[in-house]
C-alpha cells in the first residue's frame, strides 16, 4: 500500500514538473512576441512623422500651399512673407492677387513671366520690383498705391505701353528705369509720385498720355526726339519743373496709329508749372492746344519746331509773366503755321511788352504781314546771329 501511494505522488510530481515547463516556454513565447510588437509598434511611427517630415518639407514636384496656380496663373496667395519668391511655373500674376498686403515688401518674379494684371499689387506695402524681360503687359492700377521706391525693368524688356494708373500715388517712388523699346506711357502712370524728380524717356517714347507726370517732382525734362502727343495735363503742377528740351537723339520710326491732328501738346500740359523756364519742343511736334503753357509764370523762352503748324489760343498768358519771354520760331514761312489772334492771351497795355517774338534772318517782314502774326507785329524781330 505504501509503495502504491509513493508511486503515485511521484508520477503527480513528474506530470506539475513537465506542465510547468510548458508553462513556462509558453510564457516567454509571448512575453518576445509582445515585446517585438511593442518595439514594431514604437518603430512605425517614427518612421512615418519622417516621411510626413519629407512630404512637408516640398522636394521637387511638390507645390507650395501659399500659391495657388491654376494652369500657370497665379490667382491667390495667402502667404505672409515679406520677401515673396514666386514659383517659375507662373505665367500670369491674376487680379488682385497682392492688392491690400500688408506684409510684402520685395518681390522675385519668375523669368517666364508674362503678364501682371489688373490691381496685381494695388495699395500693398511692396517697395521694389523689377520687371521680368519676358512680360509683354502689366494691367491698370498694377502697382497703384504701393510703397515703391524703385521700379526697374530687365535689359531687353519686352514691354512697349506703361497702363494707366500702374504707379500712381506712389508717394515714396524715387528711382524709375523705363525699358528701353517703350512707345507709350499710359494716363495718370506716375500721376501724384510727389518724389520722382528725373526720369529719362527712351527716344523710341512717341505719346505721353493725359496726367501721365502729373503733381511729381520733376525738375528737367528731355522729351524723346519721336514724341509727337502729349495729352492734356500731362506734366501738370509740376512745382519744381525749371526745364522742357527736346532730345538731340533722332530714332527714325513711323508711327502709324497717331493722326496728323493729334500730333501735338493737348491742352495744360505744362500748365501751373510755376517754375519752368525754358521749353524746347521736338521737331515732330505739329501743334500748341490751349492754355498748354498756361500758369507757367516764370517762363523766359520757348522754342517752336519747324513742324508745328498750329497755335491755339490761350497758349501763354501775359499778364501772369513775371519778367519778360521770348517765343523763338523755326519755320521760315509763316503762312504754313496757323497762330490765333489770341494765343499770346492778355496782349495789351503793359503786358505786351513783356512778348519777344524772333523768327528766322530774312522773314521778319514776311510774318509782320502774315494772317494772325499782323495781331504781334510790333513784337517781331528776326533771330540774332
């Protein structure tokens, strides 16, 4: 009995010995497993926050969200950088797209670019810009209200118009470089830039339209020799304006899509630039509209191109000249410029005397006869030599 019972606790104890092994090889098992899933676990999500760090960071290929670009026009950004670098796949900045940003100050356009339109960057806070070679048009009011100091345009430039508007009330803008091929500055352009005191026209300049350099500061002014329209007011209440010359440079070019009748200086162009002096007008020009130099009260002399062939009335007003003026004519034969009785306003009394008439050596008798220069007559001399 006694051998049967030691058996029997003996094979207990073999059998809690074998179970306990499994037991334990069982738990380990899993204990390792568990552990490799919590290090697998651990692992995968580092390696994903650097992909997303990759994928954030914008490798080639990827677009930057500020932009948003819709078949190469740019319609909207949202960033809030003060120096904006904007993608070379642009073509078109749209609409808008800066107007009112209060925080752009420079700006690096895409070489391929071709076109700005219309209030780009009205009224932002943007204070340089150079154009692009490659843009061909920039839209009204593009740059209207900015902080400007400089405007400047890439050797080569395409542009050939300036629209109306682009940088008015630009009060800052100091520095302007017009492109090399311009042909027209467009209405009211630098209109109120009550800091631009130079500027220099290409000669290839042939219209400058209606308050184009209106209320600027301005102090000389050398008119392209191909010029043949300045609008009305163009280079109105220039204060500081002491000088208008004509360019020695002559570009020959025919433009074809300005009339013979508009060829001249529309009415005030220079008027109320009370400090302007000399006037020298090109040889394009073929006519004097009224009141053109009208409140210019310290003018002394003013030269008439062999093309003018029209003077209107009111041109000059004598009794607000100060001193004395002298009106040099270049055309030899009167009959072919036409001169109202009243271009010269104010001609009575003390006023007359203050007009000096020359025109060319061997004519003065010619004109004294000649229908409207009789009215003058007395003010006529032929040009010293």
């Amino acid at each position: 009995m006694k051998q049967r019972l030691l058996l029997l606790f003996t094979a207990a104890m073999v059998c809690a010995v074998i179970m306990g092994c499994r037991f334990s090889a069982g738990t380990s098992a899993e204990y390792s497993k568990d552990k490799q899933g919590t290090q697998q676990s651990d692992t995968k999500p580092n390696q994903g926050q650097q992909s997303g760090q990759s994928q954030q960071g914008g490798g080639q290929g990827q677009q930057d969200e500020r932009f948003e670009v819709q078949d190469g026009k740019l319609v909207k950004y949202t960033g809030t950088d003060e120096h904006v670098v904007i993608p070379e796949s642009v073509k078109v900045i749209g609409k808008e797209v800066f107007s009112a940003n209060k925080t752009i100050k420079t700006v690096q356009l895409p070489t391929g670019l071709l076109k700005i339109e219309d209030d780009a960057f009205f009224y932002s806070t943007l204070t340089k810009v150079t154009i692009p070679a490659n843009v061909t048009e920039i839209g009204s009011f593009a740059f209207m209200g900015t902080k400007l100091t400089e405007l400047k345009f890439e050797a080569g430039s395409k542009i050939t118009k300036l629209p109306k508007n682009m940088c008015e009330i630009c009060t800052d803008l100091t520095t302007v470089e017009l492109p090399t091929g311009l042909q027209s500055i467009g209405s009211s352009a630098f209109s109120g830039c009550e800091k631009l005191s130079q500027i220099t026209f290409p000669d290839t300049v042939h219209t400058i339209e209606t308050n184009a350099f209106r209320e600027t500061a301005l102090k000389r002014v050398v008119l392209p020799a191909n010029l043949q329209k300045l609008e009305q007011q163009a280079f109105y209440l220039n204060k500081e304006l002491t000088e208008v010359v004509a360019s020695t440079t002559v570009v020959q070019q025919d433009w074809k899509e300005i009339p013979e009748s508009d060829n001249g200086i529309s009415a005030y162009c220079f008027c109320d630039n009370q400090k302007l002096q000399t006037i020298k007008l090109p040889d394009r020009l073929k006519t004097m509209s009224e009141g053109c130099l009208f409140g210019a009260v310290h003018l002394k002399d003013v030269t008439l191109p062999a093309s003018i062939a029209s003077i209107s009335g009111g041109i000059i007003d004598l009794s607000s000249i100060t001193d004395k003026i002298t009106v040099h004519v270049k055309n030899r034969e009167p009959s072919q410029i036409s001169i109202n009785t009243y271009a010269f306003r104010n001609f009575d009394g003390t006023h007359k005397d203050k007009l000096f008439i020359h025109v060319p050596n061997g004519t003065s008798e010619t004109f004294k006869k000649a229908a409207g220069w009789s009215t003058y007559q007395e003010r006529i001399s032929e040009e010293r030599k």
